[in-house]
C-alpha cells in the first residue's frame, strides 16, 4: 500500500507535466520522454518505474501463497479454506491485527461474517 501511494504521488507530478503513464504497461515506460522534458520529471519517470516493477512483483509473491489481493486500495486480501466440505474465502483487512473474519464465495467484504462462527475447523 505504500508503494501505491508513492506510485500515486508520481503519477500526478507526471500528469501534471503533461508525461503521465498512458498505460498500465510497465513496459511502456521503456519509451524514451522528449529531449525537452524536465530532468525532475525524467527522474519521476524513473522512478515511478522502479516502484511499478517492485509493487508487480510483491503482488506477484502474494499471490504465489495463494492470497488473492481484492482491493489495493484498501489493503483487502482473501484467500480460499476448506470448511465443512465448502471453499470459504478467509478475509484479512489493512490494519486488522489478525484474521477474525471469512465470508462466501460470492459475498465479498459486504458478507464479511467472524471466523469464530467457522468453528475453529478453519483457524
């Protein structure tokens, strides 16, 4: 989440001097900028870069756990269990000291319910 918002941040100084990212490509940001753009936003460029590659593959790590990443905006992970012969989906929230909630397949965050009620079978 902090590489999002420091990618947030540069995304609007380039946007601002008109060299924004036209994609979520990051190999598009290979393209060389005009001869003519600002070494600050050169350096922006660079960097914003960088911080997309490494947040590809921090994203990518998660999901090799088998974590799928909901929202990443708000932190909201979830990832599949087992619970009387039916896949639930743990949920884990940004700031949440531990995983205290599941919900259904289908249900999303609005369908949040407490693991207590899983029994401790999925704990």
């Amino acid at each position: 989440m902090q590489l999002r918002t420091q990618l947030k941040t540069l995304y609007q100084r380039l946007e601002d001097a008109g060299l924004r990212p036209n994609s979520d490509d990051i190999e598009t940001l290979d393209i060389p900028l005009p001869s003519d753009a600002p070494q600050d936003a050169v350096a922006d460029r660079g960097m914003f870069r960088a911080l997309a590659e490494t947040l590809k593959e921090q994203i990518d790590a998660i999901h090799d756990t088998g974590c799928t990443i909901k929202d990443v905006e708000e932190g909201l992970v979830d990832w599949p269990t087992m619970h009387d012969g039916r896949e639930v989906l743990l949920c884990w929230k940004y700031g949440e000291q531990k995983v205290a909630h599941w919900h259904e397949l289908g249900s999303g965050f609005a369908g949040r319910r407490p693991v207590s009620e899983l029994g401790g079978s999925s704990n």
